[in-house]
C-alpha cells in the first residue's frame, strides 16, 4: 500500500499544480455553498459552513504537504540545507559542509539524477563514504520518499550503525525528526532495524536474512560494506542479486553499492565498480597542471625507528607527493589546496545507469599523510595488517605481494649455531604433535620483535598412552638448553595437541606436568578464531570414569599458520624474521612439512579462505609443531624485556635504561578515545 501511494505522490511531482487547483476546487465549493446560505440569510449557518470549509482546507493542505513533492533539491543541496552531523559519528559536528568533502558532490547530485539508476562507491576510510549514504536515505525521507532496504554484512552491522549514524541523524535534523516517530512512543514502526516515515519505511538487514531480502518490492536499496557480505544469503543465493529483484517495478528504482576494497579479483565492490562509469578523483599539479589520483606509490617519506619498552615506533618526516607526470615534488597541504575533479575512465557506462568512484584516504581531510604511513610501517611484516592497510588507509585491493620462499630457499638460508642457543633467544617454548605410534615436537626460541629460533625438532617413537614416550618427552622438556657462555635456558611452555585417538591419555600425561606448564590444546579451524584464549578446564575419562580434570587451551590454528607463513616471508633477519639450525633434523623433511599447507580462495565456500595441504607435501607435524609451539608463547605473560635485563645481570654486561613502562601505558590510554563502538565508527568515518 505504501509503495502505491508513493507512485501516485511521484507522478504527482510534476502535478504541483493540479494539487493546488484540486485544493482551489475545495475552496470554491466552500465558498460556493456559503453562498447559497448567505441568499438564506442565514449569517450563523454561512458561518459554520465557512469553517468547516477552512477546516476541511487546513486538513486537505496538511495531507497534501505530508506528501509533498521534492523541492527539486539534490542530495547536495538538501544535506547543505538540513543536515547536521552528529556529534557521536563525525569528526565535525555540526551543519554539513560539501566543502569539507568536495569530492562527495558528484555522487551525491547523481542521486538525483534520473538517468543514473545503479551508484558503485570503493572508497578508503575516513573519507566520508557513510555520510553519503546518510544523505542520501535523509533526502529520501525528507524529498522523495519511498521504501529502503540498507543491507549490512550481518544483523550486527545493521543495528551498529542504525544505532550510532541513522538515530542520531534523525534526532538532529529537524525535517527528519517531524517525519520519523519517536522510537520511544509505542506502536510507531519505529525499532531499531525499521523506520517508518510517510510515504514509505527504513528497512536495516544483515546480507544472510534472506526472508527480508527477497519478500515486498522496494524502491531504493543500499549495501554497505559490499566485500565482508555473505557469499549468499542462506540457500537463496547472491543477497546483492536478491534485493535488486525487489526493485523491478519501480521505473525509479535506486541502487547505491559502497564499501571498502579487499583482495584483487575477489571483491564484489571492485566487479561493481568496473560496470559503472569507473571515476577517479584527480588532483591538478601545481607545476605542469596534469589531474592525477594520488595514490601511495607517489608518496615519499623519511621515517625513524625507534624502540622503547620493547615497541617500535616510527618518526615520519619530509612526505611529498611526486607528479607521475612531471616528477615535481608538493606537499599534502599543497596538494590538499589544488583543484580536483573525477574523471571516468568509462563514460559510455552513463547510458547504462551506472555511476562508480573510487576515493582513497590521501584526499581526506581527516587522516593524514603522516598517520597513514605510520599505520604502513607498524603493518610492516604481517599480511594480515598490511592488507587492513591497503584496503582501508590507500583503498587499494590487496594483492598477495612476494611469494613465500620454496623449500629450498629455505634451506639454504639455515645458519650455524655456535651453541645450542643462539644470541637473541630470550625465551623457549616447545610444540608437540601427536600421532597414534608417535609424537613429534619442535622446540622454539623467542626473541624481540617476534624473532624466532629453530632449536631442536624430533620424533619419538611410541605410543601416546605409553609412559617411556612421555618419559622420552621428559628428556627434551627437562632438558637446560645453554648459550655459548654456558648461561642457559628452560622451556618455560609447552603445548601437546590432544586430537586424535589418545585424547584421555594425553589429558592424563599434561596434567602430570602442570608444574612444567605442559598443557593439551584442542586445535579450532577458521579465520575468526583466536590465536590463543583462555584456557578451560576438562574432565578427563578413562575407561569411562571420570578421573580429575586438566586445563585445555583452545587455538585457533588458521590464525598461527598465518602468522607463520607471514614471518616466513621476512628476508632479514630482525623482526618477525626465522632462523633455523643447519643441522639434519632441519633437513628436506622439515621443510617440505614447514610449508606443506597454503591458503586458498574457494568461492564456494561459506568461508572461502581455507589452509589446504599442497600435494606432494602430505606430512604437515612439522607446520602443527610450530603452530602450537608460537601458540604457546603467546599464551605466556612474559615481560621479554625484564627477561633480558635479568640475562645480561647474570653475565654482568652493562644493563640498558630501565624504561617506566607505566608512564607509556598512560601516555597511550590518554591518546585513546572513549567509547569503543562509536569510536569503531568514528575511525571509520
Ligand atoms: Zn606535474
């Protein structure tokens, strides 16, 4: 019924006129009918029917005005006039200024336009691609109503942001406030994820919800954050496909797409984006006068490392940007000055209905050139940030950068020990794998930074529910292992895998060795588990008798192959980087088994990125071993740098300057902002 009554008010747009004289009409009739009474003479009866007749006008006019027409303002022109950003979202509360983001104009006013039926925006954070929407769906309310269908990655996004950015919006501006009822007033169609208004309502989803994807027609749909949505929504398929099939009978139906890029050749947003116009936004050179997009590969810097309390941090100074067309150098105040404009790299995409932009964060005005190279050099060495980085801060699609090296290459970068400890090693942790004839173990050494030491990898033959297997497994725990000044070192963890067909018996043997912190670990699968969680305790059962409980680590085994495969990559040695003995336990075997699973992209997965075995590497208890063996250095609270100054004591050498770790703890909290889902938003903005 809305969506009928919302055709007839869009037809009626251009009818301004016919309104007013259908209200003429009334007004005539009323005067026409006083008339007749006033021959009566009957001045009271001519009274009343005088203001029944206003009264009937002002009821008619308020109608009418409920569903007025749009001022044929554009979405520019509207948030210029009505909106107020508000203080829990933006960086600038206050009225909205197009100048702030000027580059927001042109999607914007091609809201507006009714040859545009499909607008695709990739953008960096920070640059404002949420207040386009925001402006967008206060301009449909407020000018053009109809029903919107706002899809989300999941229900939880939909709230969030319903909650932090369309509440507040609503509150501040005025126009808004009148037309959307009070959430807090019973029976309004107001909730969190529903906002009724006249002329239509505010639908907010997760992209699984089928049911709410594919029922009732809708005139406008929004999807945020495009490249984190299911691949299909339940059984029903493409949730992006199933909301544009609710807009087939609407002649003028509205699609905005918008979100922030991910990995090439797998992102929604970027196949989007390459069916539109696929506009850039250009910069003019102050010296040849060219528009080009700047894009991080034209940025130069100077940056510091310095190290305190065992963090780095980076000074950054003299950035510039570099012309790719004539080499001269600007600044980013400079180049922040310089006119702009997009341009499209495929006009003809215009006819189709198809508009799409691509921003990325070094035109904002609210992140810096300075923070976002900081942000590159703390990623420095992980793919996982690196990727949060390029997405987020250049709104680039990340490409896997730099193959990991082959086995081969590995071997040959293996180092001579001239101990059983090398230099550097401050802490070790042992990782053992267990099979039905045997367990396997690695024993690894920590340092700064991440750095890592192979020092010892075996195999020991026998049974898990055999005590010499354990008492050979005693041997390699119990054993001190010596730096070349004899100073030496215990393992201070050790994590046994439980899986398998001995589960009960390894339970029984780590619970022996509580006091040697040896602990079993359960082995969880998928991207969204954590690396290491608290452990929990678990009954033990032997011949189906509870016999005690021991404590259970659960570790989310993707996120260590990760992060093993990303120190892997590291060339140098320093931060994050590997090092390994030449020794024949560190032979082909362990290599091969090192680097015998890899990440892969399977599109028909709920979850398309798995660690699959690459063939000819069927043994992995060598990748498991050091996945549990980091696991459990960094379930151990230790304050590597009090372990160092404890180790040069012991040998006497000069102790570095104790540094107050609490005063920058302090320092770091203060910089901090409250509240830590508006602040979600706000980073995000
Ligand atoms: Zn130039």
């Amino acid at each position: 019924m809305k969506e009928v009554i919302n055709e007839r008010i869009t037809t009626e747009k251009n009818n301004r006129s016919e309104e007013r004289a259908a209200l003429f009409d009334i007004e005539d009739i009323g005067k026409k009918e006083s008339c007749s009474k006033d021959e009566c003479a009957d001045t009271d009866v001519s009274r009343s029917e005088e203001k029944r007749a206003r009264k009937l006008n002002v009821a008619v006019d308020e109608v009418i005005k409920s569903f007025a027409p749009p001022d044929n303002l554009t979405v520019t022109e509207w948030a210029e006039k009505k909106r107020r950003l508000s203080a829990e979202s933006a960086a600038e509360p206050g009225p909205w200024r197009t100048s702030r983001t000027p580059y927001l104009k042109e999607p914007m006013d091609a809201f507006t336009d009714p040859a545009v039926r499909h607008i695709v925006m990739v953008a960096a954070s920070q640059v404002g691609k949420s207040e386009f929407i925001n402006n967008a769906i206060g301009y449909i309310i407020d000018e053009d109503p109809g029903s919107i269908l706002f899809v989300h990655p999941t229900t939880i996004d939909a709230k969030e942001y319903s909650k932090l950015r369309i509440a507040p919006m609503i509150r501040d501006c005025p126009t808004l406030r009148k037309k959307v009822s009070d959430p807090k007033s019973r029976d309004t169609g107001n909730t969190i994820l529903q906002k009724t208004y006249p002329g239509g309502i505010l639908t907010m989803c997760g992209s699984t919800e089928a049911h709410a994807l594919a029922s009732k027609p809708i005139r406008y749909v929004f999807g945020d954050e495009r490249d984190r949505w299911a691949l299909s929504a339940g059984n029903e398929g493409d949730p992006w496909d199933l909301a544009m099939a609710r807009q087939t009978t609407f002649y003028n139906a509205k699609a905005v797409e918008v979100s922030t890029p991910t990995i090439k050749n797998a992102s929604a947003i970027e196949a989007a984006f390459s069916t539109g116009t696929m506009e850039r936004w250009k910069s003019q050179c102050p010296n040849c006068g060219e528009y080009h997009e700047i894009r991080w590969a034209d940025i130069r810097y100077e940056s510091a490392e310095k190290i305190a309390a065992g963090k780095k941090t980076y000074t950054v100074t003299d950035i510039y940007y570099v012309c790719p067309g004539c080499g001269s150098v600007s600044s980013e105040a400079e180049m922040k000055k310089q006119p702009a404009r997009w341009e499209a790299q495929n006009p003809e995409a215009y006819k189709t209905g198809t508009r799409s932009f691509w921003l990325n964060a070094f035109v904002s005005s609210w992140a810096s050139w300075e923070s976002i190279i900081r942000k590159f050099l703390n990623a420095y060495g992980s793919t996982k940030k690196m990727q949060v980085v390029y997405n987020t801060c250049f709104g680039e699609l990340w490409e896997d950068r730099g193959e990991i090296e082959d086995e081969d290459s590995l071997m040959a970068r293996r180092e001579e020990y001239t101990a059983e400890l090398p230099e550097g090693v401050l802490v070790l942790t042992c990782g053992v794998d267990t099979q039905d004839n045997r367990l396997e173990y690695e024993v690894v050494g920590h340092g700064h930074f991440g750095e890592t030491w192979g020092i010892r990898k075996g195999i020991i033959m026998g049974r898990p529910d055999e005590e010499a297997t354990w008492a050979a497994l005693d041997n390699v725990i119990d054993h001190i292992y010596r730096f070349e000044d004899e100073k030496g070192l215990r393992i201070s963890m050790t994590f046994v895998d439980e899986g398998g067909h001995f589960t009960q018996d390894v339970r029984l043997q780590c619970r022996a060795r509580v006091s040697k912190k040896v602990f079993c670990i359960k082995g969880m699968y998928g991207p969204d588990k954590p690396f290491t969680a608290p452990p929990k305790q678990q009954k033990i059962v032997i011949n189906q008798r509870a016999v005690g409980t021991c404590w259970q680590y659960q570790i989310g085994v993707d996120s260590g192959k990760q992060i093993i495969m990303d120190n892997l990559r590291v060339q140098t040695p320093g931060s994050k980087y590997c090092h390994f003995p030449k020794t024949d336990e560190y032979g082909t075997a362990y290599f091969k088994g090192l680097l015998s699973e890899h990440l892969v992209y399977r599109a028909n997965k709920k979850q398309p990125w798995v660690w699959e075995k690459i063939p000819g590497h069927e043994r992995n208890e060598p990748l498991d071993c050091r996945n549990y063996a980091m696991a459990a250095f960094k379930a151990l609270p230790v304050n590597l740098d009090e372990i160092d100054r404890h180790l040069k004591a012991a040998r006497n050498e000069s102790l570095p300057p104790s540094i107050s770790v609490k005063a920058l703890n302090s320092h770091k909290s203060t910089s901090r902002k409250k509240g830590s889902a508006a602040n979600k938003y706000y980073d995000n903005w």
